[in-house]
C-alpha cells in the first residue's frame, strides 16, 4: 500500500525528514512553565499580603511567617503588624488561592464530564442548592445550633441536596447522559433560585438581605487558619485524583464513543468525577460563597495557551486560578475601602473582558481552529 | 483475531433494532456490513465496540465474550473508528494519536519512548506525519479519517471496526482510506454505505435489514439486482469490471428501461438469502 501512504502527502511545501513534531518536545517543556507559574504563585500570595490598609513590607512578611513556623524569630516587627500579616491577611489570600484553585481545577473535569464548554463548577446545581440553604441560614435563622459554622455546615449539605437529587432525576436507564445532566442542572438551579428570591422578597431584614446578596457573589473575607484545612484536603485529594485519570479525561473529551473504544468505562467514570467534583465544589462553596467565573473561563484561558491535554491543563489551571483569585481578592478589599466588594463582581468585571480579549487575540482557537 | 456474533438482539422499548444477528468474521478478513439507513448497521458495530449492551446473544472476541472482558482489555483488542469527532476541545494530531494508547497504560504510567515511537510510526503509515502538530479541527475529511486510522493503529488491536469509513469523502480519499485498510492485513468489520466500494474491497458481506441480516456472503452472492431490489428498492445491473474483475454496480433510474434480458453476472446460484420472506 506504499501507492497510499505517498499519495497521501498532499503538502507539496513538506520536504523530508520532517524535523520531530513539536507535540513530542513540548513535554519536556511542560515542568519549566509549571515551575514559572508556581514562582509566579508564591510572589503573588507574598505582594498580596503586603497589600493593605497597612502596607507591610515583603520581607517582613516573610520573616513573620518563617517565625510563626518554625519559632525563630529574625527582624523587627511590631505585635499589630505581625497579627495583621499572621491572623487576617495569610489566611485569607491561602483561602482565595485554594479556592480559585479548586474551582479552576473542578471546572476543568466539570467540562470534560459533560463534554460542554459552558460548563462550570456549578452546572450540578451546587451553587443554587448552597445558596437557599445559605439564605434560610441568614435570614429565617435555621441551622443557628451549628453556632458560627451553621453559613458553612448549611451551604455544604444544600450544595449536597442539589447535587444528590440532580443526579437521581438525569438517570435514564442506568446511564448518565451528559445533556440531561446540564439540562435537570439548570431545571433545578432554576427552581432553587426562585425559592432563594422568595425567601429574599419575603423577608425585610435589609442588613441580612445585603449579606446574602453579597454572600451569593463569593467572598473570603474573615478567614482563619481553621478555615483551610478542609478545602486543601479536598482540593489535593481531588486534583490528585483528577490528574491520575488525565488520560480518560482527553478520551472522554475527544468523544463518548470514542472513549468507550479507548476502554473507558464511561458510564462509571463520569459518576465517579461528578462525585469529586461536587465534594471539592461543596467545600469551596460552603467557606466562600459562590464565586462566579473562575471555574467557567479559566479553564479556556488555560487551554488557549497549552491545548486540550488534561496532563497540562489541570497543573496549569490549579496555579492559574489560584494567581488570579488571589488578586481578584485583593482588589476586592482595596478599591472601595474600607468597604469590600464580593469577589464575583471584580472576577465578571475583570476576568469577562480579558476573556473576550484573549479570545479574539487567537481568532482561531475556541471553534475557530487552531493551526 | 477473530469475531463471532451470534443472535444478537437490542430493542429499544417495543422497537427492535437488532434482531437475532449472527456474524462471523475470520482472522484476516475484511468483512463489510450493508444496509439502507436505519437497518441496524451501526446499531451492529456498537454492540460489538461495547457502546451498547444487547438484551440477548453473544459477542465473541476470539473466543471470549466482549462483556465478560474488563473495559480496558476489550480496547486492547479492538479498535475502533468512528465517524464522531471532537468538538469544542481541540487536540493536535500527535495528542489524537497518542490518545490510542489509552487501553494500555495504568494511572500511573508516563508515556514513554516506545508509545512515542508507535505514535509516529502510526502517523507515518498513513501519511500524516508531517500533520502531527496541527489541530485536528482545521483537517480535511480525508486527513481526519486517516488520523483515526493511525490512532487505531497506534492501539496495536489486531481487531478494527470501522464506521462508514468513507463517509463524506472525496472520491479519492475513498479508495485511499480503503486501501489504507485493506493493505493493514488486520481483521476488520466495517460498515459501508458504498455498494461498489463494498463490493470492491471486501472478502465478504453482510447485507441488514430492519435489524436483521438478509444476505450473506461474497460480493457476488450479495450484490445481486434480485436482492438490492427488495432492500434498497433500486433496481440495479450488477457486471464484473472487465479491469478490475471486481463487482459493479449500475443504478437505473426509475424512467430507465427494465434491465435487458442479457445484463452480465446474473445471480450465480449459490446466493445465501437468509430471513425475510
């Protein structure tokens, strides 16, 4: 069949031998972009902390934080400086990279699962579900026996609900399709949203409806060291997880049947990373509110800038999101102080039109095709 | 590698769509499926490349059931290539042909230097080489079809099910893809929608119908106007090419005359008209 194989290149500009196809070099490439990215990740928590009503400088925060660690003190730093770095600002800026983190990283397998590019982390209904419970909590007072946690423990268990029953009602014949997947999500965020809005309308506690509003926008504000514990567990549990299966995810992206021919178990997969997605989604949800964007473009942005492969997109997505929340945070505490904006209002302001942007930048990615 | 179906039976609800198929496909064999549309064709292929579950019968990978396989192991021996490709994520060549190695690597296994190799061995064979790091997005059918094929064969099965390979192709890629096929020398059960082309490569034919296999055998047996007219409602002349010595097919129109009395390659006898009455 050697007639074929020389009719087959039709590309009269190729000459023999073709150099090795970049697609097999980039790998070696791959560990110095992430180590960029990571360099690039401890610069921004760094400056974030510095960040504030009280500037406090790199270095200092540094040797707080060396101190607060391992005992040895080294510098000079005042009691108020060292509580402003050690109890309110590490935390919180710690809390906003594992959160964009997560979401960036559930927002990645979330695409892949229901192999549609509008999905987010939310797409399960999650952040509809966490929402009313949240409303309840804050305005109609149920929960208060869980004490300070009973905003989280609430969100957790309404994210929960919501995930549980969207997954029962798309069940059709044992199998999970995505489209019905997306489809009962919306159904139910949709119900969900219009029980969180009555509850909102019925109520006139103005205070309590402005912290709901700003609590449905996503906030990190009142971190504490306590707080982190579990969004790490759940987001290096679950990122772990995701990227052992990277290999079943690009198959799954590449085609339903496609991936059934690959040997992958489909039907099993995708409910297996419906779960993870949800408990890291759950989590994030319950501590931070539902913050917007982050897990619906910064997967995009990523793959514009390394492709599809999901050994490449999920590292680069966990650094990407946790950098640009982090960020997103810190302007959110700094333009209108003393005031704070929730975080979905400055990620839809800041990150809708960078996306537009780098979209078109490359006219051919996204459905256009890439060359 | 060989392939045995026997009563094969899917419904869905009340509506059967598959009803007591048998196939056998012998090792080295290019063996093709035919049908109209809707007769169950890839309905057929699915069972086999695990994508449906039959309600009754038995699929046989050289001797084993499919279902009793464990996922992974059913893709180390079968490849399959479908006419379904990505949509809104984009890989490169390379990424779509490494992805062949899927079935044969655990969680923890990098991809090392042979799965490269067979890669671009892969690509080499079907003249896509020099194609490796552009998006499959931007390809021709044609391009596509062949990637697929070295994805396939970037799998090392030694079974291959292809799905109307030839579809929305350009004459000459039609033959190309074929001969692409037919030069691999590893068993294959495609599905054509070509009769001549099915006549041309295949060692043998089944022919469906509303989910049944009517007709099976070799070109001959099958491609018979009797036979075509009662499945496809066409009538047809049937001539052996004097070039290639290979079936062909003439279609008449409906205002053409009724087939002369002296049409060539008039049903041999041993025609193998199963069902259907």
């Amino acid at each position: 069949m050697g007639t074929a194989v020389e009719q087959a290149s039709q590309d009269p500009g190729e000459t023999p031998p073709a150099p090795a196809p970049r697609a097999k070099r980039r790998d070696a490439r791959f560990p110095l972009a992430v180590l960029a990215l990571t360099a690039a990740l401890l610069v921004t928590l760094t400056l974030a902390v510095t960040i504030g009503p009280v500037a406090i400088s790199p270095l200092t925060v540094w040797q707080i934080a060396l101190a607060r660690m391992t005992g040895l003190a080294a510098g000079e730093w005042s009691a108020a400086h060292e509580n402003i770095v050690w109890l309110i600002r590490l935390p919180r800026v710690f809390l906003a990279a594992i959160i964009g983190a997560g979401l960036a990283v559930v927002g990645v397998a979330m695409q892949a699962a229901v192999r549609n590019p509008l999905a987010d982390p939310y797409i399960l209904g999650i952040s509809s579900g966490a929402s009313l419970a949240a409303v309840l909590v804050i305005l109609m007072g149920v929960f208060k026996f869980f004490g300070i946690y009973s905003l989280s423990v609430a969100a957790f268990f309404g994210s929960v609900m919501a995930f549980v029953i969207v997954i029962t009602l798309a069940q059709n014949r044992g199998t999970l399709s995505p489209i019905r997947l997306i489809l009962v999500g919306v159904a139910l965020s949709y119900v969900l949203s219009a029980a969180t809005s009555f509850v909102i309308f019925r109520a006139d506690d103005a205070e309590g409806i402005r912290s709901v509003l700003f609590w449905l926008q996503g906030s990190v504000a009142g971190a504490k060291w306590s707080y982190l514990t579990l969004p790490l567990i759940a987001l290096v549990i679950g990122t772990a997880y995701l990227i052992l299966q990277a290999r079943p995810l690009n198959a799954l992206v590449a085609g339903e049947e496609t991936a059934i021919s690959l040997g992958v178990d489909t039907n099993r997969f995708r409910r297996v990373l419906m779960v993870v997605a949800a408990m890291i989604t759950g989590v994030m949800v319950a501590l931070a509110g539902a913050v917007g964007f982050v897990g619906l473009m910064m997967p995009h942005t990523v793959r514009l800038f390394v492709g599809s492969d999901h050994r490449r997109v999920l590292p680069v997505s966990l650094l990407a999101g946790a950098i640009f929340l982090v960020w997103v945070d810190v302007l959110a505490r700094t333009i209108v102080q003393p005031e704070e904006m929730p975080l979905g209002v400055i990620t839809g302001f800041l990150g809708g039109p960078f996306f537009i942007w780098l979209m078109r930048r490359n006219r051919n990615a996204l459905g256009g095709g890439r060359s | 590698m060989t392939l045995h179906v026997e009563k094969v039976t899917w419904r869905v609800e009340d509506q059967t769509i598959l009803s007591d198929v048998a196939v056998d496909v012998a090792a080295g064999e290019l063996v093709g499926v035919l049908g109209p549309n809707g007769s169950g064709k890839s309905s057929l292929l699915r069972c086999i490349y695990r994508a449906l579950k039959p309600d009754a019968g038995y699929i046989a990978l050289n001797g084993d059931n499919v279902w009793n396989l464990d996922a992974k192991e059913a893709a180390r021996r079968t490849a399959t290539v479908l006419q379904e490709t990505p949509g809104e994520f984009e890989f490169v060549v390379w990424e779509m042909v490494l992805m062949g190695r899927t079935p044969h690597k655990s969680m923890f296994a990098r991809e090392n230097a042979e799965d490269h190799d067979l890669v671009e061995n892969a690509l080499t064979q079907v003249g896509m080489l020099s194609f490796a790091d552009r998006s499959f997005a931007t390809l021709s059918g044609g391009e596509k079809q062949r990637v697929l094929i070295a994805r396939a064969l970037a799998q090392q099965a030694r079974f291959l099910i292809l799905d109307e390979p030839t579809n929305h192709l350009d004459v000459r890629y039609q033959l190309e893809v074929l001969d692409l096929v037919r030069g691999l020398g590893v068993t294959t059960f495609t599905a054509l929608h070509d009769l001549n082309l099915a006549a041309t490569y295949c060692d043998r034919l089944y022919l469906m119908e509303g989910g049944e296999i009517v007709a099976a055998g070799t070109p001959a047996e099958v491609v018979q106007p009797a036979i075509l007219r009662k499945v496809f409602g066409v009538e047809a002349e049937v001539q052996v090419h004097p070039r290639t010595g290979k079936l062909h097919i003439v279609f008449l129109p409906a205002h053409a005359a009724v087939p002369s009395a002296t049409a060539p390659a008039e049903a041999p006898a041993s025609a193998v008209l199963v069902g259907g009455s």
